[in-house]
C-alpha cells in the first residue's frame, strides 16, 4: 500500500511537470504565430522584425511568479495588506522621502504598498523604455539587475540637433547589456532597491532620457503619479510635505545641466519636511 501510495504521488508529480513543460511550449508557440500574423499585416523594418524574434526565442513561456494582484486574489483583504506592507516597504523605503513619510504615516504606506505599487515581470535581455516616449511611472527594481545609459541626441529640449527616424531607430533597438566580463561604457547597473524615472512623479510630464535593458530576469515596482496622488487623497496632513519636496525636487532638477539630466536618481534630502510632528 505504501508503495502504491509513493507511485501515484510520483505520477502526479511528473503528470503535472509534462502538463507544465507542453503548456509552456503551446503558449510561446501561440505567441510567436500572433507575431507572425501581425506582422504579415503590418510590416516593420527588419532590425525590429529580428528584434521581435530574438525576444520570443529568449523568453521561455515557463510558469512565471505570481504577479501582486495574483496573491491578493487567494487571501483575505487584510492578510493582502500586511503581504504587501511587509513584502513591498522595505524596497520603497531605500528611497529617502518614502521612508521618512512611511515611518511617520503607517497608513499611508499600508496605502502605496497595497494599492499604488504594482509590479512588472520582466525577461532577461527585455527593454524596459528607451528614449523619447512618454514616462508613466517610476520604477524601483525589486529583483534581477537592470543596465542603463542616457541616449545622447533625443530630447525634447534639444530637437534642434539632426536625428533622423533611422539612426534613432538603430540606437533604440541597440543592445546595452555587457558583454561577458565586460562593464558596457557609460552605463549603470542597477540592483534591489535602485530606482529610476523619479521625475514623473512631480512634473506634468517627462520623457525617458535613456534606455534601460534588463540583464536576467527581473521584478520591477511601478508607482504612477496617479497613484501616488490617490494614495495622498486620503491623508491630509502628508500633502504639505509632499507638495515641499516636489517644490525641492523640481529645484534640484532644475540646476541641473541639460547635457546631465538622465532618469538615475536625484538625492533630495526630505528631512527638513519632519521636522515638526503633525
């Protein structure tokens, strides 16, 4: 009997690795036909159509980790809140504003790590942006290494300078990973708790000033101007603190050369914010 019990937990073990492993080959085989056919229909150059290929031969359609709103579908709402709070805090709080309002309102960080923060599963060798689009959100790597380097010529500010379509698509398809034993010129690495794009969350609008590429798979937190503003909403006395830093911000951006912005950090040191209790 034991031994029939060992055999069939061993057959559904390895019934479910081959149902895994042949669904996995069936999606990225449905992935790569709907490529296919998009393209059939919409042609791009061919750097974009190797691009496009490379990507989907490199991105193994395994079982990928549950996503944030996965888990919260499986447990109870406060259990959800406490997993994110304790699971999601310690990386926004590598930023020092984030951790100098959380560890004064615990509400307002049960608020951004439960409803603002949402996470993006990336494949190795994957473009995260690349410069000249609109940014939408900052992003906080939670996992994984990421590389990035400011695109020279594409700006808003500086479009008087020659780019045309082609070049600009040669540079945007350009790879910035390093090559094996090699650190890429003019690059950073970014690891946990590096973030970058901060600006959007304080100007009306900012476009990317650089390319970001990820070297193996990574997790990346999103937080949008949007949801960090409804985040606020609720919290009346961090709004005054929050408009004083994006004052400081904004000022520490403005001084800053044009040939020097990029999407890597800006310290700002928030603590003159907390000086008074609320």
């Amino acid at each position: 009997a034991l031994a029939m019990l060992c055999g069939s937990i061993f057959t559904s073990i390895a019934t479910n690795e081959i149902s895994d492993i042949r669904r996995a080959h069936r999606l990225k085989s449905e992935a790569e036909q709907q490529v296919a056919d998009y393209l059939t229909t919409f042609p791009v150059p061919l750097e974009l159509e190797n691009s496009l290929n490379e990507y989907l031969r490199r991105n193994e359609a395994a079982v990928q980790l549950p996503r944030k709103d996965d888990v919260g579908k499986v447990l109870p709402d406060f259990l959800y809140r406490e997993l994110c709070l304790e699971a999601l805090s310690p990386l926004l709080e590598k930023h020092s504003f984030f951790y100098a309002v959380g560890s004064r309102h615990m509400a307002l960080q049960y608020d951004l790590c439960h409803k603002a923060l949402s996470d993006w599963h990336v494949s190795a060798q994957e473009t995260l942006f690349s410069s000249g689009r609109v940014c939408e959100n900052m992003l906080i790597v939670a996992s994984g290494s990421l590389w990035y380097k400011r695109m020279e010529g594409y700006s808003e500010s500086n479009m008087a300078r020659p780019v045309t379509a082609s070049s600009f698509r040669r540079r945007s398809l350009a790879s910035i990973l390093p090559d094996v034993g090699k650190t890429p010129a003019h690059c950073t690495q970014l690891r946990a708790g590096n973030w970058l794009c901060e600006p959007c969350l304080w100007l009306d609008a900012w476009q990317y000033m650089g390319k970001a590429m990820a070297e193996s798979r990574a997790v990346v937190l999103c937080l949008s101007h949007k949801g960090l503003l409804e985040a606020v909403s609720n919290h009346k006395e961090v709004r005054p603190r929050l408009f004083a830093y994006a004052c400081r911000f904004v000022r520490a951006l403005n001084d800053q050369e044009e040939e020097d912005l990029t999407d890597l950090p800006i310290e700002v040191e928030p603590t003159i914010f907390f000086e008074r209790t609320a």
